[in-house]
C-alpha cells in the first residue's frame, strides 16, 4: 500500500476550498451585476442563472445570497455572489461555471 494514502492528514495540510473571493462588483439601478473588476474591468454580456441561498437559519448571523452565474467580454464564466446582509460581492473560487 502506498505510504501516501496511510498517512493521516496534519492540520497545516488542509486547504479549505471554494472559499468566496471579494471582487468589484458594478451594479444596475435594481442591483443586478453590469460590471466585474477582476485583472481588468469587464463587462456582464449574459446572465445564465440566478438563485437565492437563504440557509443556515440555527447560525448567530444571518446568511443571504443572491448569486448569478455570468458570461463576461472576455468569454469568462464566473458565479458572483453578492451578500445580501453585509452588501459585498465576492466571486466562487474553485468553481468553473462552463462545467455546469
């Protein structure tokens, strides 16, 4: 058996994944993303989904997401997620939006 699979993992060893990267974000009258600020600012050519995460209601703070997954200029699939409690966008890392 290959000792790298035996070997348990050590706390410094885990990388947490998927973890929301802050962005800027420019939003439309009724708030909706026009405008994505990552290497270089880009436009929102197509939104191609949307959907609300309003979970985990046993937590202390409240969570509320409305998140889109987007086409941009460049031909770039992103899902924006933009925090409905705090106001703050931020972008899925870890997430390829042309696999789904």
């Amino acid at each position: 058996m290959n000792a790298d699979v035996t070997r348990s993992l050590r706390n410094d060893t885990i990388k947490i994944r998927n973890q929301p990267v802050p962005l800027i974000v420019e939003e439309n009258l009724v708030g909706m993303p026009i405008f994505v600020t990552l290497e270089q600012r880009q436009t929102v050519m197509a939104i191609e989904n949307c959907w609300c995460i309003d979970d985990e209601w046993r937590r202390s703070e409240p969570v509320s997401w409305l998140c889109y997954r987007v086409v941009l200029n460049s031909g770039q699939r992103l899902v924006l997620c933009h925090n409905l409690v705090d106001k703050c966008w931020c972008r899925q890392s870890g997430y390829d939006a042309s696999e789904h």
